[in-house]
C-alpha cells in the first residue's frame, strides 16, 4: 500500500516556537546569571551562527523523513533530491552536487528571543534544524539537564500560560509569607522541611530573604526549590515532623545506614524508608523520643 500523502495541514502545523537563551546554570548547584551583567548570555554584538550538525560518520544529521523531503521540495519549488542530506558539494553554482542545508544558516543574536511559525515552511525547517543541534535543549524543564545547553524550547502558548500561572502563584505565595513574617520557627521549620538548614540564632532577614529567594524561582529543574514548593509546605500538615527529621538526620541525631534508620539513642531500627521515618516520629507511643529528639536540637541549635 501506497504511504499517504503528506498534507499542508499535517506538517505545516499552528505552532509557534520560541527559542530562548538560558539565564541560569546547574553545576553542582543552581546558579542564576546576573541579568545586569554585561555579559550575562554573550557578549554584546556576539551571534551564535548555525545549520545542521555533523554526525559522527562526518555527514549532515537528518531530520526529514523521505516523505517529508519530497514535501518540502515540492512546496517550495524546488527539484527532486534538492533537500538530500548527503550531497557532498557546497557550492551553490554546481546544482547536481550542492547541498542546500549548508547554506541554510540561523542565527541567534546575543540574548534575543527567536520565535518560529510552524506553519510557514522555511521557519518550520529552521524549527527542525534547531531540534538537531546539542546547544539547544527540547524543553524549559530540560535545560539545565546538560552543560552543552545554551539554548531551550518552548511553545509560545505555554510560555504565556506559564507566566500567568507563576504569577499568581507568587500571589498567593507572598500573602502566605506575610502571615508568618513574624513567626521565627514557622520559617525555620518551612526550610528544614525542604532541606534549607539553619541554627536558631540566625536572623529573622535572613530567612525571609531565603523564602523570598525560593517563592521568585517559577519552577522546579534538578534539586532548585520553586515557589510550588514552599507552598506546599506551608500546607502540609507534616511540616514541623519534616523540619525535625531533616534536622535530627544532619545532626546524627538519626543514623541513616544502608539507606535504613536507626534511633542511636536505643539501637533501634525505626524506617526502613522516608515515609516510615515520619510515620515513627508522628507515632503518639513514640511522643518521649519526639521530645528528646527536639530538645536536643535545640542545645546544639542555639550554641
């Protein structure tokens, strides 16, 4: 059976994507780039110039299906075999050997934003060009996923979206803050409980700073705390068992061996896992042990 022929409306779809620098970096830890700086993505008049990538065999990565080829040779006017991708030639005047994709250049100017219509061919095949190259990752959510990353993917609807979203998030977010401004061990508790350790001598600034810092990130990439992830701290009922937990565990106040957890006070083993720890600790029979845990704590916290 015949394939079925390709289509304007198949290929050619109603999308538009933006390509965008990265302003942030994971190495180890996250790190978000100064937007003051002079050179925060590149340096002023700096472009980043690219076509297809090279395969480890030395020819052009391929990102038509043959079907697609004939498409877009035929739409745009072109001969049969135009678009080949193994055609060694790169001179334009010699149409029986040229190449066309080595003269098919992007360009992306120091931190611009490029946005391509899906459904215009040229910008659909700078589209596909763009998802072949190491510098550019296929997703926000993937860009800090590689240090080769320069660049990221998003869907011009779904980065607007997303700004709404964050937005109200952030809302929502900063009232809750200011109902616990004055609430020294509410906060220390909300970080503990996402892995933020501090003494209890450190200053109220400090840690209104720190939450402010964690409510302005807009989403979760690696092991980055998002403001998603303070407010559902401030909901969680478990909050201050997390908080105490987290704590006893840095302290070695709990021992932790073979990814098991041990009560070195009584040699016990307690959890076999996290969700256990928190059901021991919760566990009313288990209130004395809380306490002396928690007064523990609170020497070493407060030296």
């Amino acid at each position: 059976m015949a394939a079925e022929k390709l289509t304007k409306e198949k290929v050619l779809i109603n999308k538009r994507i933006m390509i965008k620098p990265i302003q942030e970096r994971f190495d180890g830890k996250y790190i978000k780039i100064d937007p003051k700086h002079v050179a925060k993505f590149r340096l002023p008049g700096c472009k980043f110039q690219f076509g297809l990538p090279l395969t480890s065999q030395g020819s052009l990565k391929v990102v038509l299906t043959s079907e697609e080829q004939e498409f877009f040779e035929e739409l745009l006017g072109m001969k049969k075999g135009d678009l080949n991708f193994y055609r060694r030639g790169k001179n334009p005047n010699d149409s029986s050997t040229y190449n066309w994709w080595y003269g098919f250049l992007i360009s992306l100017e120091e931190e611009r934003t490029l946005t391509l219509d899906l459904s215009d061919p040229i910008q659909h095949l700078k589209y596909r060009v763009c998802t072949a190259r190491p510098e550019i990752a296929p997703s926000y959510e993937a860009r800090l996923d590689s240090g080769s990353y320069k660049y990221y993917m998003t869907e011009e609807k779904y980065e607007v979206a997303n700004k709404v979203k964050y937005s109200n998030l952030k809302g929502i977010a900063y009232m809750e803050l200011q109902k616990i401004r004055d609430n020294k061990m509410k906060m220390l508790d909300i970080l503990k409980s996402l892995g933020k350790l501090y003494p209890n001598t450190v200053s109220e600034d400090t840690l209104i700073a720190q939450l402010t810092d964690i409510i302005e990130t807009n989403d979760k990439a690696k092991s980055i705390l998002s403001v998603e992830d303070f407010i559902n701290a401030i909901k969680d009922k478990n909050t201050s068992s997390k908080a105490l937990i987290t704590d006893a565990l840095s302290k070695r106040i709990i021992l932790v061996k073979n990814k098991k957890y041990y009560y070195p006070t009584t040699d016990d083993l307690v959890a076999v896992n996290m969700e256990e720890l928190l059901d021991w600790i919760n566990n009313v029979e288990n209130e004395e042990v809380k306490i002396a845990i928690s007064k523990k704590l609170e020497i070493i916290n407060n030296q």
